[in-house]
C-alpha cells in the first residue's frame, strides 16, 4: 500500500548497486523466493495438504480437484486485471461465472450445445464482458473499483433475469468436469483451461511482457510506445474468458446453474490472490500465485471440515487463520526486499 | 555569430513551426519553432520553464498542440501517441528517467519494441544488440537479466538511452537525459552519438551543461518563456548565449545577492552540525557544521550522496554525529518528529508525490503541518490560517485566485512556494530544499531566491540540495559537494565557478573540506 | 487496488496545469475564465450536484407517479430506511477516504446486533455497560485490523473480510450459537416510522442520523483530526513528512469504523425485530455503493454529506422502483446503471499523457 | 374440499413446518443460494399438470408426477398428502434392501446455522444419534461436514463434503441440501456404493435418496385458500415474495397464483422481495407501503417472513391485513395473538426443527433395518393453524420479537405415520 512506503524516508535503492548490478543475483533460497513469489502460498498449500491427507485417509484427489476448481478458476480471473496496474481489479468475476453457467443451462444446452463446443463459445462471451468492462475503465477513465462493482450488480441482476429459478442441465458434457475425462481428473483439465489461455497469450506473444510493464509503470510503457489502453482492456477480456470457464465447473459439479452463486466468490477470489503474494497495485506476480493461494485457502476449509471443528468457532478459526497466512506473508515478502 | 532566421532548408528531417501549448491557465508554449538537419546534433537550450520539456513532449505524441505545424521528411507530421512518433522515427528519452522496476534490463530495453499480441520473438540477436550499445556506453555493462530497479542512477539512464538507440530511430531527442551520467559514461555517450550522427541520425540535446554543448552541438536553439528567440551555430558565444535564454539579466539579480562575506559568517553561532556520519554504509564519514544565516548549497552528480545528507540533517540514517545547537545547548537529530520539534524544517523534491495534497485547497495545503495554531475552541478557524497565510503571500510574491482554490490550479511555481510557506509558518531555525526550483518558472525562482536570501538576513540558516550550478554559483554562501557517496569538498562563495563546481563534480583538483 | 487512486476527480482539468509547471512550463499567461463546462464540474467537486438532482427528479416522479407518496407515513418509513443505510456506512465512508476498505462491517453489525439481542438481560449487568463493552471490544478488533494493515501493508479487502468472520464467529460462540429474545422495547421504538422524537413526529433514528451527519461532517472539516485523517487520503507521503502519523490515522479510523458498526447493529437489531448473523449481510455493499455513488474517491475528496445523498439516491430509486412492481432482477441492474452513470459525469481519473 | 379442509382444520392438530424454511433460511446467508426439489427449466413444475381447477378459498387439486406409480400404492389417505407435489416422486432404490444387521456408520452433512429451526434440527439430529448409539444401532461418532465460509456456500461446496462422507465410508447420510437437484449425481454414485442418503426438507431426485419433505405447494396453498376464504374471496392482496432463485419458491408462488386464480375478486396490487428474510422483507414492504396508501386485505408471503410482515405494518400504523403465516414462527403468532382480541383472524402453517430431525433421522434408521420404503419421498399434509388451534403452536409468553419457534403440537410424522410408508416397518 503507497500509503506506508515512503520514497524519502526509506532507504535509497542500495548503497553499492554496482556491485549487486555486476554480479548476477545469488541462487540463494531467499532470492529464489524473491523471484517465485508464489512459492509461501505454494509451500502453505502443501502444509494443509499434508494435514488433510493426514486427517482424512481417502482423499480422493479426483473429486477434490473439481471441487477446488471453481474457486482457482475465480482466482486465476482476478489476474489480469489486478495485474494490468492502477487499481485494476475485477468484482465482477463471479456473477460472471454464474452468468456463463446460466447461458449454457438456459440457452445453449436446449438448442442442442451441449458438449465442449459450448466451451468455447461462452468462453467468447466472457472475454465480450470483459471487453466492455474494460473499454468503460480505459476509454471512461474511471476507477476500476466503481465500475466492476457497476457490473457486479448489472450481471446479478442479468442473472436473476436468465433463470428465476434454478436450471438444472444433468448428465451433461460438463458433468466430466466433476469426473475425469479418461485418465485425468476433470478438475485438472478445468484448470488447465485458464492455465493454458493464459500460458498460451502471455508466453507465446509479447502481451506477457507488455501486461507486467504495464503494470509496473505505465507512463514509461506509454512513452515507450506500448498501447497501454489495448492492454488494460485485453486484461479484462482474458480475466472474462477464464471466468466463464469457472462457470462451466460450477455447473458440472452441481448439475444444476442458479442465479444464488452470483456473489460466492466475488471476495475469496480477491482474498486468494491477495494470499498468493500478487501486490494489488499491479506489475507483479503470475497466475501460479492465484493458484496457489485458492488452493490453499480451499485446503484450510476442507481441513476445518475433516476436523469437524464445531460450527460457532469455524469461522473463528477461519478468519484468524486468514489473517495469519497473508501477514506471515507480508512480513516474508518485506524480509525478501530488505534482503535484496 | 549569426542567428539564423527560421527558413525551411531543403533538406530538413524535422520542421516545427509556431507551436503553442497551454495547460489549463498555465502557457507552456507561445510560439516554438525548431528545424533539424540531417547527421547534425542539435542543442536545445533555455531556463527551466521556458518549455524545452513541453516541445519535447510534443515532438514524441505525448502531449497535442493547441496551434503550429510539424513535418517531418516534408510530410506533416501530427503524434496521437508516442507510438506514432515512434513508428515516425522520432525516439525520445525523457528527463526523468523512466524504466519499469519490477522488469529485466533486456525486457526495459525492447519495451515497446514490438505491439500486443506478436509472436515473442526469442533471438539471441536481440540480446547480442543490447550488450553490444550497453558495452560500447558502459565499463561494466549490468547483466541483462536483473531487475532493473536494481540499478543504479546512472545506469538506468543509459538504459533509457540505449532503448532509444537500439531502435536506431531518424531523430533521437535528448531530454536532459545526461544530467545522470558519470563522467566517463557521458564522453562515451558523446562518441557514440557522434558515430551515429556521422551516419545520418539527426540528435536533439536538452541540457544545462554549456561544455556539454560545446563538446557536441553543431547548432543551438535557443528557447525563452515558450518561445524560440535563436537558433545558433556551433560558434555561440557564452554571454551571448546566456542572455538569449535569460533575456538578460543573471538568474540571482545583483539585487538580491549579498556576499555574505566568509569573515562575517565564521563567527556566527553554529546551529547544526554533523560529525562523523556516514552517508552510505562503508562510505567516509562527513563533518560539516551549519552557521546561522549562511546559505549552504549541496551539489553533485545526481545519486551521489547529497540526497542522504540531507535527510541526515533531517534526522534519518546514521544520526549519530548529528546535533542541532541552540546557543550552548545541544541536541542530537534522531528522527524526523526530533527534527520538527527542534526548528528543522524539510522541503522536499517532488512536488505532486511529497508535497503538496492533490485535492486540498491553497489555504489547506499551507496550514496542515502547523493546523494546530487554527484550533479555536476545538474547531479549525479559517479565518486564523489566512491570517497566518497572509504573512507569506506577499514576502513569496504567490500569485492565486482564491485560498480555497484546489492547490493544482496554481503553477508549479506558485505550488512550491505554497509549500515553502507551509515550512516557514513553523517558524524553522533550521530549513532544508531538497531542489526546490526543479521545474519551476524563472518568476517564481527569483522570488524564492530573494525571500531565501531575507531569511537568512533574518538569521534563518537555508540548506538547499540543488541540480543546478548556477544556483549555486550565484545564490549560496557556500557549497558542500559530494562525490561517490561521501563530502568531497567544500566551495567558500568567493571560490565557487561554473568550472571549479563541475571539477569538482569529477573529483578534480578539489579544495577539500 | 484504491491505493493507487490519484485526486481522481480534481484530475480532469486541474492536473494537467501541475505536469505543465512541473515538466517546465510558463505560466506567464493566465487564460481567461473558465468555461461553463469547467464551472459546474468544478461545482460538482465541491458539491454532489448530480447526485442531487437525480435524487429530487426520481422523488418527483415518484411523487407524480404514484399515490400516497407523499404521505408522512411514506416519508417517515422512507426515511427510516435511509437513516439505518446510512448509518451503517459512516465508518465506510472514514475508511475510504483513508484509500482503504471495510469489509467486516456486516461482522460488527452482528456484533451489535447479538448484544442487545442476546445479552440485554444478563444479571447483574446494565445494558448500557453491556453496550460499552461491545463496542469497545469492536473498537480495539478494528484498529488491530487498521494496524496491521498500515504496519505490514496488506490490503485491508482480507483483512477485514476475515476479521468480519472472526466477529461473527466470536458473538456466535459468546452467545453459545442462540440468538436470544428480540430486541428490547426502546431499540424498536428507535426506528419504527411512527414513533417521535421529544414530540417531534420524527422517528429517532432519523434524527440520530442528522445529528451524526452533523456531527461527523463537523469532525471530518473543520476539526484537527478530521484534518489529519483528510490528509492521510490525500497524500499518504506528504501527510507523513508534514508530521502526520497516517498509522495512528490508520489505526483510529478502523477503531472508528468498527465501533460505529457495532451501534449501527443496535439500531438495525431493533429494526429487525429479531436478528440472525445475516443481518449485516445486505448493509455491506450497500455502504460501499451509497460512498462510491455520493462521489466519495479513494483518498478523497469527499464527505460525509456526499454519502448521505448516495443514501438518499439508492434508496429514492428502489423505493420508486418497489412502488412500480419491478422485480429484484432490474433493480439490481438500474443500481450497477445508476454508479455507473453518476460516475460518468466526473469521476475521472488523469490522463496517462498527464503523468509523463 | 371447503368443509373438509375446516374438519381437517379442527379435528388435526398437526404441527407442520415448512419445508422450505431450513433450506431457505440457510440460503439466504452470505448472498449465497441454494434451491429447493426441482426447477427443470425454469422452475414452475407443476405447470404441466392440469390447471387449477377449484372454487375460491379451495386448494387447486394436480395429481403428483409419479413416473414409478409409487404414490398410486400408497392409500389413498396418504395419497392427498401428494397433492399438486413440486417435485417427481420416484420409487425407492432401497425397498429390497437387506438389513445392515450391524451397527451403523453415520454421515451428516449440514448447512452453518444461523437461525433457531437449523439449530434445532442440528441438536435433535445428534440427540437421536446418541439415543441409537445406546440401542446399538450405529456406532462411532456422527461424522459431520458443514461449509466452513458461509460466504462461499455453494451448492458445489456441499457436495464437495459429502463425497468426503461417502470417502469416509458411511453406511449413510443425513443431508440438509442446500440445492436438491445439485445433489442429484452425487446420490446418484453413492448409492451406487449403497450408501442411503436421507435429505430432510428439500427433494433430492434420485432413486437412492430417501426424502423427508414438507409439501411447498400445499404448505402455502392451503393457508392462502382459507385467508381467502375468511375474505370472502374480495380485497386487495400483496404478495411478499422469498429468495428469487429458488424452486421451493416458484413452486410457493405458483401456489399463490393458482389460489387466486380462483378468486375474481381478489386483486394482487403488488410484490416485494422478501427472500426469506423477515428484516428484509420489512424494509421492502415498508418502501412498498409507501407508494400504496390503498387498503390491503391480504399479504401472502412465501413463507417465515410473517415476523416481517407483521413488523412493518405495526411500524407505520396501518392496520394489519390477514397476514398467510406459513412456516410460522413465535413471533408471528405472538403478533397474531396480540390482534386476535379485536377480532383478528388468519392462518397459517407451524411446526419446528426438533420433530422434524426425530422423524428424519428415524427414517434412516428403518431403511438401514431393511424396512423397504415404498416411496422415495416421504410427505405429508401440511397442517394449517386456525385461531382455534393457535394456542397450541403459541409458546407461553411469546413475544413478537421473540426468535423461538413454535410449539410441537402433534408429532410430525409419528412412528405409525411413517410405518405406513414402509413394507415392512414391524422390524423396528
């Protein structure tokens, strides 16, 4: 947060950068995970996943993989968008997920689509959203916040309106998505979806490098010649594409689509990139960070249920639990820049 | 000496005619004009807000002009962005220098290089370019694949240039962006450029350094208050040139400048000094004692310690040595709020980020350090803080429409007297400016400069961190220089010059402290 | 996320002057006066204009429209309904224009709830204690949250959201998971439309509200603290260097935020009737709409005053829309249309050619 | 069907609570929904079948959907309990089931509680499980899930803990779903592995889930259609409407539609969202109120909202119309009570978590004893409170601000009740 580091109080960059400037960064473990910003979230993930397994002797790895799904896919959405810099996030990614959940249900598996084809389909229509979210933020310059809580609401009610009650779409191609198509779990190949969107545009062509920048410092980026708007805007159009995935899984997990999701994962999607070690102001982290902290974060509650914690302290526990895993991370990440 | 008139020479790569720009009640631009030739390197001079910096955002697509004609290559030429004045070769490296932090060198250096969506293009080719410039600019080039927040001024700097050079760019626009090299970069740099200008690029400088201008420049444009007064052959001279962009006058007016002579200010009562600090962890430790009513400038090449010292002075890093003496007491500076209450006042360098609050009104952004004097039976009087104010609008001469305007209204210059006024109404003993006339009009700086100098008749003690030498030249009683991270000498008023100081800036024969 | 916001409405026309004189201009020349455009927006920075007027229009039409609209009763319930909205969202509207955000409102709103629910009639202990006791333990619950969040720099979105959870879980373990009698006679009567004020025909909550949008704008305004707190929004670095401690700042608001909650829980717990741990459910965003919509940015500027005509707009609009049989689903549509319209008027960011 | 519903009216004190209630009450918390029984497309099941076809003031008769003709074998005194049902009624997977002949291992998958009938229904669940323990009939501890951020809640998240049930190795489970259909394939393969999943209160369509169920139609039809009938089928009507999004409710506001559609006379001036949530439903009804100065004779509401209703009209001093208190709560009967001295006079449907969990959990323990049920779901009729019974659901000294339910009244779904659900009961 701008509001505690403090240009003319804290230290200038370092005493001798030329000599850290000549020699290439030490392969220590702290700057490994100065450079892997994931690896806490990832490292308290498999903790809880020790524990889970643990606690609970059949794990079934399948069902907990399509379980974990929606929310990692709702984490993963909220990337590119706080990624893409100030104060870029995205509220409306979870009546997103509904939305595209309730299309298929409503509209495209009664004309007959439903197999895989809807994927790509909805897939489109949430990049679409996401576009219009994005062009409002970019060419209305206004703030990001204001304008995804704007469509949070604008697709809530979109949604009540498409289904009024809830649809329910049995026996489906998506049903795999709970299952496993062939040998691999159907979770893991609904978050490989989003992975591989994201992989496919951030690795293969320069936008990776284009969205980080950015993110990091636009007016550079913009005197340097790079579309700064196009980019912003193709943020949330790929946060839109990934979202309308999550809301394919929603349906194969519970064979039905209902409007009531809408605002499930609108904050512990926030809450698990936030987890993952993303600095909310942009430039950094990847989409392994959402990864890692959806997937802990869902361990933590699978864990709490397998202990049969009694309800009134749940979310006692849970909340402390919470704060605990992102000031633990804090404090690492500001060792981290100390140590640099 | 002749001064050309503006006529379109047949070959001309870039033509600019009667820009004017202005920013909401602020004229950036009267009437602009600039004509470059093929394989010539062309200086752009002129005082800090006569509007170099706005051309130059014109010239790269940041900013549109309100009225006036570019061409370039005889075609009209009119940027919406910087990407088209990219795509039109015209590359620009702006004053501050601007890198993404949080990205590798090799990434900051083909930034923009190629548009969204491509297929990212893995040659090696790419890297061998980089190395290749960094080489040629630098002794010990960085590695291409570390943070470029990790490093230091002067490198990134000409990691900014190298960008543009890699681009290999029909016009290369340099805003003062030499102002941040060491010395040994620089002269490479110049070689480079000259290579390069051999080979057709036509290169425009932005720069104070009238040697650097010497040692490069085929011909001088000369700018004043937003307008192009001259455009000059390489065989300008110095007064000439001075009283083109001064339109007269000195920047300190004789008026102003008292030489408080050395005699008279060694025995004035010590009020603050430093012992034995060091600015940077390994580096030599500093002593300098503060008299009061002198004027102390502090100088160097940007990033080379006079930063840390004054917010050693303002009680931040090894405060050890650092006491404030009032009369025979003393007290140690250990942190800011220390500071504060022991009559040192800070004014910071960046104005927008440090300074001022956006959205608060003039009156607002002058009273909130000292909002306590306006409580009135609990409750802020506004009627108290303009009282206050009213002392310091006429002794800084700020010009404003009313007190309760939003303080962005007001020029830059006027900002940073708002804020100066801020610090003096705590009734300072000690005042420290951190560059407080980067950026501002030659009006308000002659103000500033006489309300600095009354002050310190009034026994206030003024130390000011400045980048420009003239100021230094011919504002300060005397002036503590720094090198590489440590006080390298210390100039006394009657020995301070242009050329003694930028020696001194490179460790030359120094007169040591 | 909001940390980022630069003076986003003083930016559109204003800001451009700064870069000019920063990046080197002359501003020997002063342009002749600004346009009627630049008049009212500027008009519409001091003051919610827009917001007002489409309050007024939508209240006019309402009254045009429909019968008995008019009628004190009317009036009385709907001012009610703004009174309960809008002081659930003081608190909102402080930690805002600090760039921050508080997501455990609802937890506290339970708190406060459960309180005088639940625990009105323990022996030996005088509500009134009881109630101090909540609060004060909202109090310290908040301003931990606001120092971790400044001392450690973590978004405040998770950790108010968790210690949101954290409040509801504790009342729901204090309360041994029961949600008691209902609220007490007195918590009623506070904001039932028919009761009056000291024979003022005004329900009570109603007038807290006023004396709180008094007293809070006084605070905000014209008070040292209120200063200080502006400041800290404003310019978190410039506000430290002029000797500010924005983590006191930090910490108190979030104290502040919370406590508010937790009496807000009171009264709704008395408007409820009776209370589960949802009853702060729906006051969360509708806080965080009623502060964006009255035109409050991150870090300000913005007000108190503002939020209250956001209150006032929402809940005009959805009272009108009730009255015309539109259902939930447009309802929440014309919400997310009316941010975005109001916001459109001048809520705008700098441009990114400003900043170079 | 006028006078028998007076007789029933009379003669049975039946407690009954609404289905819808639990599911609903859960549903609302955190946002989140669930959905109750079914919702094929657009909700509204019962369209299919014949329109209503009745006088004002009478409960529109619609034969069941029972593809398997499981309700047809069951007497015909049992058979009206199926009247105009929302969802399908299929035949039960586990009819031929042979006794487990060992103590039990038992699942329990819940929703967070957050009002008293959850809470109840939780405390009887884990009570008769102690009390089985002691017979011998299940054995170790009841293995619990619950959602650990009610903000979350989804119905995926629901069945995330119940496979880890299955996994677990239950013999069965006690379900409280949250969306009835969204359980459906998860059912579906455990009884595969011949784990008997009992849902109480929503439907779960699959043959291998045994359904304790409340009827949502009638449950709000039956109140409605005597209201209307006390209104001698005239006056204005508001209808306060619950969590949109749920089937139980479009099943509830068919209900409602088809009584009226009976009655002329009787006008709908308009509908407010409730969601099942009595302070809401009192902020949406007062902002309703003030556009609409007319009269109003009659508010249905969907169900457990009565408090609300109540509330608001007390709060902005109009008179209270006949208020349709299905799935009533001792609030609502307290203000009822309160208005009765003047005259007042409505009805409603009662009834409380503690019977429902005994009958619940009993029925598991039969199927697991090999008892053979011959219907999938189990229901009843829902039995409507008339100022002649009010006393009986009434807690002593009940408050209109008081959170408690209502009183038992006669046991919901008694041992011989459900016996004859069963081909073989006697075992028990």
């Amino acid at each position: 947060m701008s509001t505690t580091n403090h240009p003319a109080l804290t230290p200038v960059p370092d005493p001798g950068p030329q000599t850290t400037a000549t020699t290439a960064p030490r392969r220590s473990l702290r700057s490994l995970f100065a450079r892997h910003t994931y690896l806490f979230a990832l490292g308290l993930a498999l903790a809880l996943l020790v524990a889970n397994l643990v606690n609970q002797p059949n794990f079934g790895a399948t069902s907990q993989l399509a379980n974990l799904a929606p929310l990692g896919i709702a984490a993963m959405a909220s990337v590119p968008s706080i990624m893409s810099g100030r104060g870029g996030i995205d509220l409306s990614i979870s009546p997103l997920m509904t939305l595209s959940a309730l299309l298929y249900a409503t509209q495209l598996h009664p004309i007959g689509l439903g197999g895989y084809v809807a994927l790509p389909v909805l897939m489109v229509t949430g990049a679409l959203v996401g576009t219009l979210t994005g062009l409002l933020i970019v060419v209305g310059r206004l703030q990001p916040i204001v304008v995804t809580l704007a469509m949070f609401f604008v697709l809530t009610g979109v949604d009540l309106k498409l289904a009024p009650s809830p649809t329910t779409v049995s026996g489906t191609w998506m049903a795999n998505f709970a299952g496993s198509m062939g040998p691999v779990p159907g979770g893991l190949v609904a978050l490989a979806i989003p992975v591989a969107v994201w992989l496919l545009i951030t690795r293969l062509t320069t936008y990776g490098s284009l969205l980080r920048s950015v993110g990091g410092n636009d007016v550079t980026a913009f005197t340097s010649g790079v579309p700064v708007g196009a980019v912003r805007v193709l943020a949330y159009a790929m946060g839109g594409a990934m979202a309308a995935v999550g809301g394919l899984v929603l349906i194969g997990l519970a064979s039905t689509a209902e409007a009531g999701t809408s605002s499930a994962y609108t904050l512990i999607a926030i809450a698990a990139v936030a987890l993952g070690g993303i600095p909310l102001q942009g430039g950094g982290g990847g989409i392994a960070n959402a990864l890692a902290g959806a997937a802990a974060i869902y361990l933590l509650q699978s864990l709490l249920g397998v202990l049969q914690v009694s309800q009134t302290w749940l979310q006692v526990i849970y909340g402390a639990l919470l704060i605990s895993a992102v000031l633990f991370g804090a404090i690492a990440a500001r060792e981290l820049k100390a140590g640099r | 000496m002749a001064t050309h008139p503006l006529t379109a020479e047949p070959d001309t790569v870039l033509a600019v005619d009667g820009l004017r720009k202005h920013f909401g009640p602020t004229v950036a631009l009267r009437n602009a004009g600039l004509r470059l030739l093929p394989g010539e390197v062309h200086a752009l001079v002129g005082e800090n807000g006569s509007g170099k910096s706005t051309l130059v955002k014109i010239l790269s697509g940041v900013h549109r002009p309100d009225v006036g004609s570019m061409e370039v290559g005889g075609r009209p030429f009119a940027p919406r962005m910087p990407a088209q004045a990219l795509r039109a070769g015209i590359d620009t490296v702006f004053q501050e220098v601007l890198g993404v932090e949080n990205r590798t060198v090799l990434d900051n250096l083909w930034l923009g290089a190629d548009g969204l969506l491509r297929p990212v293009s893995r040659d090696a080719g790419r890297r061998a370019k980089a190395e290749k410039i960094l080489t040629a600019l630098l002794v010990t080039p960085p590695p291409l694949d570390i943070p470029f927040g990790a490093l230091q001024l002067s490198d990134r700097q000409t990691c900014c240039i190298t960008r543009s050079l890699l681009r290999d760019p029909k016009v290369l626009i340099l805003d003062e962006a030499t102002s941040a090299l060491d010395y040994d970069t620089r002269t490479r740099l110049f070689s480079l450029l000259k290579e390069r200008a051999a080979q057709g690029m036509s290169i425009v400088l932005i720069t104070h350094r009238m040697d650097e201008i010497r040692e490069i420049a085929d011909r001088v444009t000369v700018l004043r208050s937003g307008e192009t007064v001259a455009t000059l052959d390489a065989d300008w001279d110095h007064d000439e040139m001075i009283r083109l962009m001064t339109g007269g006058a000195h920047l300190v007016q004789d008026t102003v400048r008292v030489a408080a002579d050395a005699a008279d200010t060694a025995e004035r009562p010590v009020v603050q000094r430093v012992r034995g600090s060091r600015l940077r962890p390994g580096g030599a430790p500093c002593d300098a004692v503060f008299r009061q009513g002198e004027i102390v400038g502090l100088a160097g090449l940007e990033g080379h310690g006079q930063d840390e010292f004054l917010r050693l002075l303002l009680g931040h890093g090894d405060t050890e040595g650092v006491v404030r003496i009032d009369g025979d007491r003393e007290h140690r500076v250990t942190d800011p709020r220390r500071a504060r209450d022991l009559g040192i006042a800070y004014v910071p360098r960046d104005r927008r980020g440090e300074s001022i609050l956006p959205w608060f009104s003039i009156l607002d952004n002058f009273a909130i350090a000292t909002a306590g004097q306006d409580v009135r039976r609990g409750l802020l009087s506004g009627r108290s803080a303009e009282k206050r104010f009213g002392h310091y609008v006429e002794r800084l001469n700020i010009k404003y429409g009313r007190t309760s305007d939003a303080i962005t209204t007001l020029s830059g210059g006027n900002q940073q007297k708002v804020v100066i006024a801020r610090w003096l109404a705590s009734q300072p003993k000690v005042l420290l400016l951190n560059d407080p006339t980067r950026g501002i009009d030659v009006g308000a700086k002659r103000d500033l400069y006489r309300l600095l100098r009354e002050l310190s008749r009034l026994g206030l003690t003024v130390v000011m961190l400045s980048s420009e030498v003239d100021e230094h030249v011919e504002l300060m009683d005397r002036v503590l220089v720094f090198r590489e991270g440590s006080l390298a000498a210390e100039l006394a008023h009657e020995e301070l010059s242009r050329e003694r100081l930028v020696d001194a800036f490179f460790g030359g024969a120094a007169v040591t402290a | 996320m909001m940390t980022t916001q630069q003076d986003s409405l003083s930016a559109a026309e204003a800001a451009p002057g700064v870069d000019a004189a920063t990046s080197g201009a002359d501003s020997a020349e002063v342009r002749p006066t600004p346009s009627a455009g630049q008049w009212l927006l500027s008009l519409q920075r001091r003051f919610p204009l827009v917001q007002v007027l489409l309050t007024v229009a939508v209240f006019a039409w309402g009254a045009a429209t429909m019968p008995g609209f008019l009628e004190p009763t009317s009036i009385r319930s709907v001012l009610v309904l703004c009174a309960l909205a809008g002081l659930a969202s003081i608190g909102q509207t402080l930690v805002v224009l600090i760039r921050g955000i508080d997501l455990s409102l609802a937890g506290f709103i339970v708190v406060g709830a459960v309180t005088v629910t639940r625990f009105s009639d323990v022996p030996g202990v005088p509500l009134p204690v009881m109630l101090a006791v909540a609060v004060a333990c909202g109090a310290t619950a908040g301003g931990l949250v606001g120092y971790m969040c400044h001392r450690f720099a973590i978004h405040p979105i998770i950790v108010t959201l968790a210690a949101g959870s954290i409040a509801v879980g504790v009342t729901a373990v204090l309360s041994g998971g029961g949600y008691g009698a209902g609220a007490p006679g007195w918590a009623t009567r506070l904001s039932s439309p028919m009761s009056s004020t000291f024979g003022i025909p005004v329900p009570p909550v109603v007038v807290i509200w006023v004396l709180a949008t008094a007293v809070v704008s006084v605070l905000l305004h014209r008070t040292l603290p209120g200063r200080r707190l502006l400041a800290t929004g404003a310019g978190p670095v410039a506000a430290d260097l002029a000797h500010i401690s924005t983590r006191k700042v930090w910490v108190t608001v979030y104290a502040i935020s919370a406590a508010l909650a937790v009496l807000a829980g009171v009264v709704l717990a008395g408007f409820a009737g009776n209370v589960d741990n949802r009853l702060g459910n729906p006051y969360l965003f509708l806080s965080i709409a009623a502060v964006v919509l009255g035109g409050t940015a991150f870090g300000g500027p913005g007000s108190y005053t503002r939020t209250t005509v956001g209150v006032l707009l929402l809940t005009v609009v959805s009272t009108v829309l009730v009255g015309m049989g539109f259902q939930e689903a447009d309802q929440q549509i014309l919400n997310g249309v009316v941010i975005l319209a109001a916001m459109a008027v001048y809520g705008r960011e700098r441009r990114l050619r400003d900043q170079v | 069907m006028n006078r028998s519903t007076h007789r029933r009216a009379r003669t049975r004190v039946v407690a009954s609570s609404s289905g819808i209630v639990l599911t609903v009450l859960l549903a609302g918390c955190g946002g989140s929904s669930g959905s109750v029984g079914n919702g094929a497309a657009g909700g509204g099941t019962t369209e299919a079948k014949g329109k209503a076809s009745a006088d004002c003031g009478q409960v529109p008769t619609i034969a069941p959907k029972d593809p398997d003709g499981a309700v047809k074998e069951l007497p015909a005194e049992l058979q009206k309990a199926y009247n105009a049902y929302g969802e399908e009624v299929f035949a039960s997977a586990w009819r031929d089931r042979k006794a487990l002949g060992r103590p039990a291992k038992v699942g329990f998958s819940y929703l967070p509680t957050s009002n008293a009938y959850a809470a109840a229904v939780v405390k009887q669940l884990e009570a008769s499980f102690a009390k089985a323990k002691a017979d011998g009939l299940v054995k170790g501890k009841l293995v619990k899930r619950i959602m650990t951020d009610p903000a979350t809640m989804t119905p995926a998240e629901q069945i995330r803990g119940y496979n880890e049930l299955v996994d677990s190795g239950v013999d069965v489970i006690y379900v409280t779903p949250l969306s009835g259909d969204a359980m459906v394939a998860a059912v579906d393969a455990a009884g595969k592995k011949g784990i008997v999943t009992v849902a109480l209160s929503s439907t779960i369509r699959s043959k291998y889930a045994v359904n304790v169920a409340e009827n949502s139609y009638l449950n709000i039809a039956e109140p409605t259609a005597l209201v209307a009938e006390q209104l001698k089928g005239k006056g204005n009507v508001a209808v306060v409407r619950g969590f949109q999004g749920l089937s139980a409710e479009t099943i509830g506001y068919k209900a409602v539609k088809d009584v009226l559609a009976a009655c002329p006379d009787m006008k709908v001036i308009g509908e407010v969202n409730g969601a099942y949530v009595p302070p809401v439903a009192k902020g949406e009804l007062l902002k309703f109120l003030s556009s609409h100065p007319q009269k109003i004779d009659m508010v249905a509401q969907l169900g457990v909202m009565g408090s609300g209703v109540y509330a608001a009209f007390e709060s902005t001093g109009r008179d209270t119309p006949k208020v349709v208190d299905a799935g009533a709560s001792a609030s609502s009967l307290a203000s009822w009570e309160k208005l009765a001295a003047d005259g007042y006079e409505t009805a409603g449907t009662g009834g409380n978590g503690t019977q429902q969990a005994k009958a619940w959990f009993d029925v598991g323990m039969l199927v697991l004893q090999g008892a053979g049920p011959k219907v999938g779901t189990i229901t009843r009729e829902p039995s409507v409170i008339t100022k002649d019974n009010l006393a009986d659901y009434l807690p002593q000294g009940a408050k209109p601000s008081d959170l408690g339910e209502v009183k038992d009244g006669e046991p919901w779904m008694p041992e011989e009740y459900l016996a004859q659900f069963f081909d073989n009961p006697a075992k028990n």
